[in-house]
C-alpha cells in the first residue's frame, strides 16, 4: 500500500489557500465598498435605475420599465444589505480557512472544518448568484455586461470552492 501519510495535510492545504484566496478577494471588495461605496454604488445604482437600458435601448425599457427603482433611499439600504451579506461572507471564509489549516496539523477535525469551508464557500457563490439573479430582474446585461462577466466567474469560482470540500471530505473518509 502507498504511503499517504502527506496526503491529509496536502488536501487540507489547498482547500485552505482557496478559501484564503476567496476571503481575500471578497474582502478587497466588500471594504471597497464600505470604505469607499461611491466606487460600486454609482453602478449598482445605474443597474436599479435601468439608466443604460433606458438610454440605449429605449424600446426595450418600454417593456420593464415598472421594474426601476428611483428612490436613492431604497438603492442605498439594498446597497448596505448586500455590504452586510459579503462581510459576513467574507468573515465565514477566514474563520473556515482557519479551521482547515488546524484540520491539517491534526489540532481540529478535518470533517467540521471542511464543513465549516463548505458553508462558506456557499455564502460566497450566494452573493454571486444574487447579483445575478437580481441583475437579471433589472436587465443589467443591457450596458452592464462586464459585471455580469465578472459575477458568473465569481459563481463559478465559488461553486468549484464547494465541490473541493465535498471531494476533499470524500477523499479523506470524513464523509
């Protein structure tokens, strides 16, 4: 039989640095925005206005119009909800990656901290998936493509995060 001895900690490893890497870049983001909102608030609020869509293809607003939201009051408190979502995100994947890293030097339990990574991963891909499902209602790929762009590789980033804890635990007989 080959010796595996390593193998544990190796898989534990790079889900670790893979959750590291996604706190890391939602991180960035969410203090962006909450340091600095003006930089994504503008957007987010051009995507909840229909702006582009209203000013380059007006036919088609025509026809969803109803779904724009005007009040500055209203685009600025769903603003701060999805803020609060990716910091709680975001602090759910550095207390998972943590717990991995202890999982690989044997001081936790591998199945809990990779259950813990799941969630967060999960959490991770839910912002994602909210923007897109909430940018899909406001019709954002009228003029807003490249956040749509950005948004599905981030889905897809935080799904392959997922599937990496499921096979990590499967690997590793925690499941």
């Amino acid at each position: 039989m080959p010796d595996t001895s390593l193998l544990e900690p190796v898989i534990l490893g790079v889900c670790a640095i893979n959750l590291a890497f996604m706190a890391a870049w939602l991180t960035v983001g969410a203090l962006e925005n909450l340091f600095h909102p003006f930089l994504n608030e503008t957007f987010t609020a051009q995507v909840m206005d229909m702006q582009r869509m209203r000013d380059e293809y007006p036919e088609a607003y025509a026809l969803v119009a109803y779904r724009r939201i005007e009040s500055p009051v209203v685009r600025r408190a769903l603003f701060r909800l999805v803020l609060g979502w990716e910091l709680l995100a975001a602090l759910a994947l550095w207390g998972a990656a943590a717990a991995v890293v202890l999982a690989a030097f044997g001081a936790v339990a591998a199945g809990p901290a990779l259950a813990a990574g799941l969630v967060a991963a999960t959490l991770f891909t839910a912002v994602w998936a909210g923007f897109l499902i909430i940018g899909n209602y406001f019709c954002y790929w009228f003029g807003h493509e490249g956040g749509q762009n950005t948004h599905f590789h981030m889905l897809h980033w935080g799904m392959a995060g997922g599937m990496l804890m499921v096979l990590a635990a499967v690997a590793l007989g925690a499941i």
